[in-house]
C-alpha cells in the first residue's frame, strides 16, 4: 500500500500551523496519529520513524514552536531549545494542537490517537481528560505526574512508556502516574531498562529498543482504531 507526505498550513486564530502529514492514499478509510514532538521539534529522524506507520494512518505531526521561532532544533543544542521554551505560551499551543486534532479527526476514519513525546507527554493528558481522543501513547513522556487531575475522567486506551534511568522522571513520578490509572481498564505502563531521557532521539542500543518498543505498541493501537 502506498502513502503520500505533505506539509500543510492548519488553520487557527488567522493564522497557519505548519505540520508535516504522512498518510494513505485514502486516509479516510484509516485512524489518525497527531503526535506531539519534543522540544527538538518535528525533527526528520522522528518523521522517518514513523513514516512506516503512514499506509494504514494518517499521521500529522505539527511544530508546537512555530509561534516562537519553530523548526528544528538540534539535539546536541539543548540550550537553545530551552531557551526557545521561555517566550512560549500555553494557552495558544492548546489551541494550536487542538485545531489539528480537529482537522485529522475530519480526515480519517473518525478516530485519532496522540503520541506524545517528551514535552509533549502533558498535552497527551489534557486532551485525554477532555474526551477527545481514541488512544494515547506517550515515549519519555516529561512531568506527567503533574498533570493528572483529569485522571479518573480518561477513558481511551492508555500505552505510556518511560525508560528506567530517566531522571527527569524517577520511580516515585512513575508510581504517582500508575497509581492515578490504576483503575483504568486498558492502560499499560512500559518501564524500559537502560534506556534515559530522550530515548527516541539519536541514542544507544538500549535507546533505539526502547523507541522501536513504543513504535510497535504505537502501531498496534492504531490498528486497534482501524
């Protein structure tokens, strides 16, 4: 089956945010992946990634930054990437993301999974608490125990992966998120060994299992979806 890339200009507030889609030659026939990046970007490793992933859904990732500069920001400048983090706001990248949750929701089979990465893992939270998603999947997902007040009100499907000697979260943020789903009748926690903050990025071997672990439970959500 073949699949078509793009980069389209979505709609929100008299303005446009860029996203890269890849997707099936009738993606109305297929779920939707809106991914949430980290604050790299939409970085071209992340877009080859999930490129396989693209004959059997639509999958839009948008650049939460372009309000601030956006584009890519390379791994090893991590710097730079936090600095372009101060001047960002809130309240319009809710906003951002939310349009393009919308758009691929009216292009696809009516069902859209979000994968958040990194920064992205808190945005998951808030858009799953809203009802407003078929699945959730989130790989080094940062700070989501601090996000979790819409807990008992999300109902899709749950696949949250963390690697096991990431600082950014600890055991004790671990347990604090598996406690608040614990009585969630379809969510799953991964906690993978070896493997640090930033595992999906260009990493070691316990990294790159790490990333193609969240990539097949990625792929088995959506096919869930289909």
């Amino acid at each position: 089956m073949g699949s078509r890339a793009e980069s389209v200009g979505i709609q929100v507030e008299g303005a446009t945010v860029p996203t890269r889609v890849v997707g099936p030659e009738e993606p109305g026939r297929w779920p939707a992946l809106l991914v949430v990046p980290s604050i790299f970007g939409p970085a071209p490793d992340l877009i080859a990634r999930l490129t396989p992933l693209a004959d059997r859904a639509l999958v839009a990732v948008p650049d939460p930054f372009w309000r601030v500069g956006g584009g890519v920001v390379p791994y090893r400048e991590h710097a730079r990437a936090i600095e372009r983090l101060g001047s960002f706001e809130l309240r319009r990248c809710v906003a951002d993301l939310g349009a393009v949750l919308d758009w691929t929701r009216e292009r696809c089979n009516g069902r859209v999974a979000v994968l958040g990465i990194c920064f992205g893992g808190p945005f998951v939270m808030r858009f799953a608490g809203e009802g407003r998603l078929d699945g959730v999947v989130t790989w080094h997902g940062s700070r989501m125990e601090n996000f979790l007040d819409r807990a008992a009100d999300t109902t899709c499907s749950l696949r949250l992966h963390f690697g096991a000697d990431d600082p950014i979260t600890p055991p004790a943020a671990i347990e604090k998120i598996r406690a608040a789903f614990a009585a969630h009748p379809d969510a799953s926690i991964s906690i993978h060994p070896g493997a640090a903050h930033g595992y999906s990025h260009d990493g070691d071997a316990y990294g790159a299992r790490a990333c193609q672990t969240g990539l097949d439970a990625t792929q088995a959500l959506l096919e869930s979806l289909a």
